[in-house]
C-alpha cells in the first residue's frame, strides 16, 4: 500500500460552510489514484468537516442555525481568550469531525449524488484553514 499525502489551505471569510469537495477530488486526481481511500483532516480545533447537501444552500442554513441554537455563544463558558464565540466553536468541532474518510473509486471519489465536502468554520472572524489529504492506494 502507499499513501500520498497533500495539504491545502481554505480562507475563511467567518463563520459558515466552505465546500472543499473540488479540492479534495483535485488532491485524488494528481495522486493519481484509481481505487482508494481518501481521508481528509483538519489541523484545527475550532473549525471541522462534515458531509452536507451540496445542491440547496438552505439545507446548510438549517443546520448552521440548528448548531447555534444547540451551542450558543457567549453562556458563561470560562474559555474566552479569543472572544465570546471561542469556547462554542471548540465545543462544535467536538459534536462533528475534524476528519471524513471517503472511498475512491475509478479515480472519482464515491460521494453520493447531493453529497459534498465542507470545512465548517465555527469562528466569527476570518481564518486560514490548513488541511491534509491522504491518499492510500
């Protein structure tokens, strides 16, 4: 078995989803892989990566609002050394993943027909995510 390994940075414009499923398909196609394993991780702490409806925005909207609800900011967490949304975006990454492992099949990733893959930035302000993608073949 080999692995290839790829990273690739995501500018956040704040919170929200960011779809990533072309890069990721990108980081397949230069490794050259015909039938594989994608895993595809993010080296932070207050963003994550989940598996969403890519084809009707209000779907992520939903979401997005449901995660809120569920996790305020601002609650009398004592971890805010970054500001009032610190503590709730580290408690949101816990709640999904900060990795996805897809197969690879015919060289494509095997998503299903509404399926994409998004960094799901939990912070209010701006950040640069970096995340890896590993190819085992």
């Amino acid at each position: 078995m080999s692995v290839t390994n790829n990273t690739f940075s995501v500018e956040t414009g704040g919170r929200g989803l960011y779809e990533i499923t072309d890069r990721v398909q990108s980081a397949v196609s230069s490794a050259g892989a015909s039938e594989a394993l994608a895993l595809v991780f993010c080296r932070h702490t207050s963003c994550s990566l989940v598996l969403m409806e890519n084809a009707d925005p209000t779907a992520q909207a939903d979401l997005e609002r449901y995660m809120d609800e569920m996790v305020p900011d601002g609650t009398g967490y004592e971890h805010t050394l970054e500001g009032p949304d610190d503590m709730p975006s580290h408690i949101k990454m816990v709640l999904t993943r900060s990795s996805e492992s897809i197969p690879v099949i015919n060289g494509r990733l095997a998503l299903g027909t509404w399926q994409g893959i998004f960094l799901w930035e939990h912070r209010d302000r701006p950040h640069r995510r970096s995340l890896v993608v590993s190819i085992s073949q």
